[in-house]
C-alpha cells in the first residue's frame, strides 16, 4: 500500500482540474506554445529544446530526436519521416509528478505549469492510477512543417 502525501494531493487535485477542462489548443504547436518557453530556452545534450524542434521539422539527425526530447519529459508518439512532404510530429510532455519537465520548470520557478501546458496543447491525456502505477498525465503537441 502506497502512503499519500500533501504533495500527491495537490497533484490529484491539478489533474482533476485539468481534466474536467481539457486541453485549451490555444498554441498547439511546441515552437511557438507560451507556456513552453521555459523549457525552449534550457539546455540539454548540448542543445536548446528550441533548436531541437527545428532540427525535428527540418528532418535532420533523426536518430537523435527520441533520446533529444526525453531529456524534456517529452515523448515522439508519432512523425512523418518522409523525406518530401510535410515534417509532422505529435509529441507528449509528462505533466506526472516524476516528470522531467517538472524540475525544468521548478527550477525556473514556474509553479502551475501543469495548468498552462493545458491551456496551450491540442490534448490532454490522462492514464488512471492503478495499485501499482501512480497516474500519469501528457499534454500532446504538435510540430507542423512549414
């Protein structure tokens, strides 16, 4: 049996919220979403997440983009790898407790980020907990090619 903290509360309660909102799709593309330009700005792997996404759209390096974005709690659901065409990913930020984002954006004091990935994303996606899994939560984005 698993104890509870005030910490999981809280959580439980933020979820509930933006779950019963939805997703806001005010800014479903990860390049531009305002509540994503703490993250565009940090560094990691010896890039900027900002750079990352283009080098996504342009379809360069790309077997480097999965390990890029995980190190943002960032998750590659879906890409077109075409080599003509379009450039589409659909990736998942993890809004859970564990998240990597979350200490990105703990860190540069950003404390209801949660509810402002919601606003900007095209879904919201919530895993129910089970006895041996905590619940999860992704904000699912876009990057469409110009």
């Amino acid at each position: 049996m698993r104890d509870y903290t005030e910490r999981d509360a809280t959580f439980s309660k933020e979820l509930k919220a933006i779950g019963e909102t939805g997703a806001g799709k005010q800014d479903t593309d990860a390049r531009s979403a305002p509540s994503l330009e703490t993250l565009r700005g940090v560094v990691k792997k010896g890039l900027r997440l900002e750079e990352m996404l283009n080098r996504i759209v342009q379809g360069v390096e790309g077997g480097l983009w999965e390990p890029w974005l995980t190190a943002f709690g960032f998750e590659l659901r879906g890409v077109n790898y075409a080599k003509t065409g379009a450039r589409n990913a659909r990736l998942a930020l993890d809004m859970s407790l564990g998240s990597k984002a979350h200490a990105l954006f703990a860190n540069a004091g950003v404390g209801n980020w949660r509810s402002q990935v919601a606003r900007d994303c095209a879904q919201v996606q919530i895993d129910k907990p089970t006895e041996t899994t905590p619940a999860k939560a992704y904000a699912i984005f876009f990057l469409d090619a110009p």
